[in-house]
C-alpha cells in the first residue's frame, strides 16, 4: 500500500521515517524542497507541487466511491 503525506514537519518527518523502516511506501510533499529530496533518497517519492503529488499517488487512491475520478476545486 502507498500511503501521500503532505507536511514533512517534526510529527509528519518523524512519522514517515519509521513507517519507512518497516517497508512502507510514500508518496510526500512539502514547502520545503529540501524535507522531499531528503524523504525521496529512500523508498518515498517526492513531489514539488501538490498537482504532482496528486499524480504520483497511485491510481486507485484518486477514485472515489463510484469508481469515478475525483475533480479538485481549483
């Protein structure tokens, strides 16, 4: 399973980096580039927009209840 966290502060960073350790996977984002790159190193993907965020979580995350991709506001 492929889990999308935005914010790589202290709780989400920490957070990450254990659930990491036991083999999950990430797709992450955050203001800050230098939080991604460094999540990215391992076995998360990092994304510089929450547009490309979107897009590297995987497909069947995105589909809603009736089977329908889901449209964001913008």
């Amino acid at each position: 399973m492929q889990l999308g966290v935005i914010g790589l502060g202290r709780m989400g960073f920490n957070m990450i980096r254990r659930l990491i350790k036991d083999g999950r996977r990430f797709a992450v984002f955050d203001q800050l580039s230098k939080l991604v790159k460094h999540h990215a190193k391992g076995k998360a993907v990092g994304a510089a927009t929450l547009a490309g965020f979107q897009d590297k979580l995987l497909p069947a995350m995105r589909f809603g209840f009736g089977g329908h991709l889901e449209k964001s506001a913008k």
